[in-house]
C-alpha cells in the first residue's frame, strides 16, 4: 500500500520515539555519569539530587515531540519539559557548575539521543541523511529551549549574589537599602508605621583575638542565624557590614520593635555558637524617628552607640535621634 512521503516521516519519527521511550533510564544514567566526569574534570561541584530523573523526564519529552509534532507547542510554552529544563539548569548553577559543562553536557544528550534512533532510521525506506536532519533540527530547538532556562538560572543567580552576603547567606546592605526603600514608598501610601535595628557585636576585635580570625567568620555566622530565627516571613536581616547587621520591620512600631530587638539580644547571648558573642541593639521608628532612608538609619545608628555607652548588651530605642 502507497504511504504518502508525510506518513512515511511520521511513522519513522514514530519509532524513533519509541526507542526513546524504552531506554529512557539507561540512556539518563549514562548521560549523569559523563557529566558527572566532566565537570570533575573542570573542578567543579557535580549537583546531586533528582538529577537522573529529570533528565530521564526530559528525553521521555523529546520522544514525546517526535512521536507527536504538536506536543512541541507545549514544550516551547510553559509546559512539563520546559520546567524540568529550568530544574535541571537550576540545580547546576546552584551547585557551582559554569555554563560552558552545561553545554557540553546537553550535547553529550543530544548525541546520546541521536545515537539511540539511529538505527531505526536506518532501517527506513527514507534517505538516512534526510532523516538525520530532521532529527538534529527537532532534538537542537527542544535543547534551546532548556539552554534558555539555563540563562535565566544564571540571570538569577547573578541577581542573587549581587545583593548577598557571602559569609552568612543574608541580604547584605544594597538588599537592605533596595527593600527600605520600597517600604518607604509602601508605608507613605498605607500611613503604617515600620521599624529598623541595627546592631553591632560588642568587642568583636576581642572575639578575633581570642578564637582567630577563621572561629570569628563562623561566630558572626551564627550570629546571623540566631537573629534570622527570630524573624517572621516579611522581615529582613542584612549584614550591614563587618560585625554590624541591620534588620527592617514591616508594619511595626517602636515599641513592638523594641520588645524584638530585647528577644534578638537574648537570642544571641543564649546561643552555644556565638562563641560568648554579645549585641548592642538601636531601633528606630517610621515616621517618628525620620522620614526618609538618611535620617532613619542615622538615628538607629545613634541608639546603638547610646547601647555602646550604656554598656553594650542592651537595647535602645530612639527618640528623635536621641538614645533612651
């Protein structure tokens, strides 16, 4: 019986994803262990965790287009091969790997891909070369559409380090000074108040002399993990830089700050990894303490040095820039 050339193409690209589709686990883990060699070859973190199965998922997917041209539309949209593509891009920057392994291991996949249909086309009646190509075409715009969740991991996580500490994992001052200015906007429109501390470790010189350099990065670590404990979803904690930290407060006033801030300072003096580290603690009121990012910060600074001269493991609060 005549098969139109139409048919013929759909019925090869058929069994194509049909022999995808049985090897889909053998064809995964092959392809984790050659990318697992060669980002070790670069010195790279390999990023374990669901790994295979995502990339098991994906080829499961480009099956899915060749056995269906339609089914591409929802790939290239937001549909379930795109997301595992933004999984898998995610989970290797996360984990350190650069984008130059990353492309070379999707073309690892797809050489993995084409090997694995190969000899179906071969035994087709349509010209071997014909067939390749519209393999390469169909497998090349599936793995551009994951190298762009691949740019958008890297986007993301730039964006991320950018306003990151690197010692403790919280925002560092550019974060804090993006979100306070944005609360000062939200809270102009709302007429709420919100709250800043900011906080100093007493003595940390001391602290560096007596455990090191190395012991005083994790101490101020931990200190940052026992003010973050504290903290609900919506507030912020940055490292303001050296041993001072700064913490915004949406939707507080002075006085539930300043009960906060007393919670903070025994948090800290009552945590096993502070290495006996204490905090000095001044907090500072919108619209009462300043009304705008300047004059906010000056006078929470100035009632943290009014605890500095009150003896240091205290809390002040400010009243118009004056400690009490």
């Amino acid at each position: 019986m005549f098969r139109s050339p139409k048919r013929a193409r759909e019925a090869v690209f058929s069994k194509a994803a049909d022999a995808l589709s049985g090897d889909t686990a053998q064809l995964a883990a092959d392809w984790a262990v050659a990318f697992e060699k060669r980002v070790s070859e670069r010195g790279e973190p390999f990023p374990f965790g669901g790994l295979e199965a995502d990339v098991e998922a994906l080829v499961k997917g480009v099956a899915s287009v060749l056995g269906d041209p339609w089914y591409y539309r929802s790939f290239m949209g937001e549909g379930e091969n795109q997301q595992i593509g933004r999984r898998l891009a995610e989970k290797h920057v996360q984990a350190g790997g650069s984008l130059i392994s990353a492309l070379e291991a999707y073309m690892r996949l797809r050489q993995a891909m084409i090997l694995a249909s190969r000899d179906v086309f071969r035994d087709s009646d349509r010209p071997f070369f014909d067939l390749m190509t519209r393999l390469n075409r169909c497998i090349d715009r599936i793995l551009f559409a994951i190298a762009e969740g691949y740019f958008g991991a890297f986007q993301t996580e730039i964006e991320k380090q950018a306003v990151t500490d690197p010692l403790t994992g919280l925002g560092n001052s550019r974060r804090f000074r993006e979100a306070l200015a944005a609360e000062l906007k939200r809270s102009d429109r709302t007429g709420r108040p919100f709250s800043i501390v900011f906080i100093d470790v007493d003595d940390f010189k001391d602290i560096n002399d007596r455990i090191g350099h190395v012991e005083a990065d994790y101490t101020l670590a931990a200190v940052g993990r026992a003010l973050a404990a504290q903290l609900r979803g919506s507030d912020l904690v940055c490292r303001w830089g050296g041993d001072e930290f700064i913490i915004l407060l949406p939707e507080t006033d002075r006085q539930k700050a300043a009960v906060l801030a007393e919670r903070l300072r025994a948090s800290v003096a009552d945590c096993d990894k502070c290495a006996g580290a204490t905090i000095s603690l001044g907090v500072a009121c919108y619209p009462v303490d300043g009304r705008d990012y300047d004059s906010l910060v000056a006078n929470a600074d100035r009632a943290l040095y009014a605890s500095k001269d009150r003896g240091k493991n205290v809390v002040t609060q400010s009243t118009d820039g004056k400690g009490r």
